[in-house]
C-alpha cells in the first residue's frame, strides 16, 4: 500500500512502534520469533494501531505509553488473524502464504496464544487499569464475535441483524477499543472517550461492509487474499443476505445453495446475482453511512491535523479498492 498522508503525520510514531513490536517478539523459541516476525512484516494497512496514534494526538496526548498502547494493539490484531487463518483453512493473506500454510495449524495457534500473553504483558507495563479493563474485554468480544460466526456458516437463514453483531463483535470491536483505549490514555473528558468510542465503533462496521463487498468486486491481487473466500467457507455476508431477501427468486435461490453447500463453484453466477440484486451498492451505501456517522463523532475534537487525518482515514476505509 502506497504511504497514505493521514498516515505521515505520525510517521516518527509509527517507526518507533515497529521498534516497540520488534522488541517485544523477542522469545527463547525460535519458531515463535520465526513465525511472529513473518506474520508482522507482512506489512497491511495497521489502520488500528494508526488509530491509536491519530486518536491520542488528536486529544493532545504524546510519549512512549502512547505508542506502547499502539503495539499492544497491533499485538492483539496478529494474534486474531493467526487464529483466523486456521479456522478458516486459509491459504493466502496480504499477498502470501499464511502462516499456517507455511508451518501448519498448531504452530500458528500457539505463536497466536504467545502473541495474545505478550499483549497482556505490555498492558499490564502501561500500568492503566481502565486501559486493561478495556481491552481484556475487548478480546472478550472478539472471541464471542467469531465463534458466533463460526455458528452460522452454512446458515442461510441468517438475519442482517446477526450478521451486524458477528461484525461489531469479530471486526469492529478492536476499532472500538484502539480509540477508546486512546482517549482514556490521554485523561480526556467522559465525553470524548465516549464519542471516540463510537467512532471506532462505527469506523470498524464501515470497514468490514467494504471488506464483505470486495470479496464479490475485488480482485485477488488488489486484497491480497482470494476472491470469493467467503462464499467458499459458506459465510452469509450482507451481500448474500440482502440477494436472497431482495433478489428474484432464482437469484435468492442460487445464493441460498451456494451458502449451504460452501465452495466456489459458481462464483460467478454469484457474483453476476448479487450485482444485478443491487446487493452490493447497498451493502456500500451502508459503509459510506456508518463512515458518515463515525466522522460525526469527530466534532468533539479541537481542529488539528490529527483530526483531520482521521477524516482521511475514515472516507479511504470505504474508498478503498483492497
């Protein structure tokens, strides 16, 4: 990805927290550190540590704990995606082989546990108990939030509902806490930790949407995984649901299969029903929503260039094309 400029007004912050996560993966066992540094060089977007960063200047907040909080959550998001990976047997992540593809299922698992423990140790360094109780449920959150996707692979039925709590649970969640955690870090006011809360809230259902929608529009070198992974895993994203509840009755029946029996045979027939259903420029109607909402959330912050870069950040979550 090409340096975006909300990313450059933390650029120094940014650096020193790649030196904090290279410190803190340090281990005696070789094969964690192997597989730890291969999953973190992979690069991505780091939009939530960036988050942190942006959110905790913007409230004039500065210093090493800052960007320890920044590490701490980027440590929480690698260890998710090693788990992720495994769950959902895939093979490519960010344009490469995923960790699991490359060492197998239990080395993943376990260097995702290591990277969860050594999260708790740098929160537990932050020394803030309201930033802990943040994030400990936070990961609370996240667990239920998979598992709950877990639970309705394959599941037609699915509502939109519940489809909009797997996604605030297994995605948003960790938005949510990257700027709660931020605004509680810097001692602002009950105020502006809530709305930066519900910010981060809103960011990540934002984010999640586009992801859902690109996994239809995208194509695999742009994402860095392969297109169609959801449908091949028998995911009911919003895509799907809205087809077969707005769709004709061949469309919705074509998806409804597709659901139930997992693969992705007939992405393309898929692909060609959700498009003409309008499934997908109303699940990307309801990112630019939610993006809309989130950056209503920012008028609780003095002007500054951090909050405009979080402006930046916001409308490129749902602009983006990977």
């Amino acid at each position: 990805m090409q340096p975006q400029a909300f990313s450059q007004v933390v650029a120094d912050d940014f650096l020193a927290v790649d030196g904090i996560i290279k410190l803190q993966l340090t281990s005696r066992v070789p094969l964690v550190e192997k597989i730890a540094a291969y999953i973190t060089s992979a690069g991505g977007k780091r939009l939530r540590p960036l988050l942190v960063l942006l959110c905790g200047k913007a409230l004039g907040k500065d210093g090493d704990d800052l960007r320890l909080l920044a590490a701490t959550i980027e440590f929480l998001h690698t260890a998710t995606l090693l788990h992720d990976d495994v769950v959902d047997m895939s093979g490519m992540r960010r344009g490469r082989a995923t960790a699991n593809a490359q060492w197998g299922n239990a080395p993943s698992v376990l260097v995702g546990d290591f990277l969860y423990s050594r999260s708790f140790e740098m929160m537990v360094e932050l020394g803030s108990m309201p930033v802990m109780q943040i994030l400990s449920q936070a990961t609370r959150i996240i667990a239920e939030g998979e598992v709950l996707q877990l639970s309705k692979v394959r599941d037609a039925s699915t509502s939109e509902a519940t489809y909009m709590d797997v996604i605030r649970g297994k995605t948003a969640m960790l938005f949510e806490a990257s700027t709660h955690s931020a605004a509680v870090l810097a001692g602002c006011s009950a105020e502006q930790a809530e709305a930066l809360r519900i910010f981060g809230d809103h960011l990540g259902v934002a984010f999640q949407l586009m992801d859902d929608l690109l996994d239809y529009r995208g194509d695999a070198e742009a994402l860095g995984k392969n297109v169609g992974d959801d449908l091949a895993e028998g995911k009911p994203t919003l895509p799907l649901i809205h087809a077969m509840r707005e769709g004709t009755a061949a469309q919705a029946e074509l998806v409804r299969k597709a659901i139930q029996q997992g693969g992705s045979q007939d992405l393309e027939g898929i692909r060609a029903a959700v498009e003409a259903a309008g499934s997908l420029d109303y699940t990307a109607q309801l990112a630019r929503e939610y993006a809309d909402r989130a950056i209503t959330c920012l008028d609780s912050l003095p002007p500054s260039e951090y909050r405009n870069a979080l402006i930046e950040l916001t409308h490129f979550a749902v602009d983006r094309s990977n």
